[in-house]
C-alpha cells in the first residue's frame, strides 16, 4: 500500500495521549483484556506491574520520547533527552530490579535469573521491548489517525491505492481476496478509504478498509 499523505505536527493528538494514568495493577494480559476498551486506552499499564513508581517512569519516558524532548548540553549543542528503544530497556530493568520484579516461579519464589525472551520476566528484553514498541505504536497510530480527521486532509488525500511495483507471474489479486476487489475498470485498482478504529480486545489502533470506486 502507498499512503497518499502528507505529514503534519501531531501535538494535539500527543497532548492528547499525555493524558494517560499510570496503573499499578496484578492483573494478568487475560484479564486487562476483558476490561472495557475505554478504560484501556486511558491507562498506561503492564501486566502484572503493581508498582506505582516504575509504572510512571515507564509512562513518563515514553511520552519524554513520543514527544521528542530536547535539551541543550554545556556546548549549546540540542540533543535528545530520551534516546530510544535500548535506553529505555536498560533503565526500566533496572528500575525492575530495584523494585524486586521477575519471573515467579510455580511455588511463588523469584527466579533469581534473569529471562530475555521469557515475557512474563519484566526485567526482560523481551518484555521491556514489547512495552515500549506497544506505547510509541499506539501513540503514533492514534496521531495519524487524528491528523486524518482533517477536513482538508480527508477531502484531498481521501484514499489508499494498492501499487504493483514489479512484475509477477501469478497476480496478487487472484490469490489474495482482499485484493480481488480493488482491480478497476481496464484493470485499474479503485482507490480504497481506510479508517483507524480502536482493537475491542487490544485497545490498539487498526485499520478498516473498504472500496470507494
């Protein structure tokens, strides 16, 4: 797909996002599940972090990065004050260690080592990772989504068109039926409007698709 838009300045939609609570809670991913959507998307949360504490540092260096702080070094040189994906994971197991999180073995003592692709590890890469790409994902998303609610916007970039940049043997709409209905007239696709909608399960951001021509 080529997304036929251009960028604009998302503050709105992030001062929006700063609005987020930071929840301390032992619910387990199943049970964040079943709590309804609105509830969700207003809280910051993991599974099974019951600490107030590390819950709003993670919120506050994710927003720190969504926004792009900057700050000036003795030089008078900007840098940015939240750099990333590995920073983030580096402080927040330390902060998991501090705090005494990890994986809980079957007889309700801490596993003493540390799990990097165990999930249910917070001190973990793996988990450390998935928290941080969830918030920045849901972040962005729900920012393009708002900018594309623009009435300007909506009325001259309305669509979505599929593109074939190579060719192929085998044509893609033949095997795939979500795009057997955006072949045209003359074999030219119709353009496709797509909509960002909050996931009822996940409380993520997603697209819907339909045909506008």
């Amino acid at each position: 797909m080529s997304a036929l838009l251009e960028p604009m300045p998302f503050w709105e939609a992030l001062a929006y996002l700063e609005g987020k609570e930071a929840v301390a809670s032992a619910m387990t991913t199943p049970e964040w599940q079943r709590m309804p959507v609105a509830v969700r998307v207003k809280a910051s949360f993991s599974a099974t972090l019951t600490s107030a504490k590390a819950a709003q540092e993670i919120t506050d260096y994710l927003t720190g990065f969504v926004r792009g702080e900057k700050a000036v070094n003795d030089k008078g040189k900007e840098y940015y004050v939240y750099q990333g994906r590995a920073e983030f994971v580096a402080n927040m197991r330390s902060r998991m260690l501090e705090e005494g999180f990890g994986k809980v073995l079957h007889d309700g003592t801490l596993d003493p080592e540390i799990h990097d692709n165990d999930l249910r590890d917070l001190r973990g890469c793996r988990r450390l990772q998935l928290i941080f790409d969830t918030q920045t994902e849901q972040a962005v998303s729900f920012a393009q989504w708002q900018e594309g609610q623009d009435p300007d916007i909506l009325d001259v970039y309305p669509c979505q068109r599929f593109v074939r940049v190579r060719p192929v043997h085998t044509r893609r709409s033949s095997a795939n039926p979500r795009h057997s209905c955006m072949t045209g007239p003359r074999g030219h696709p119709p353009s496709l409007s797509s909509q960002f909608i909050p996931d009822t399960v996940t409380g993520r951001m997603k697209r819907r698709w339909r045909t506008t021509g």
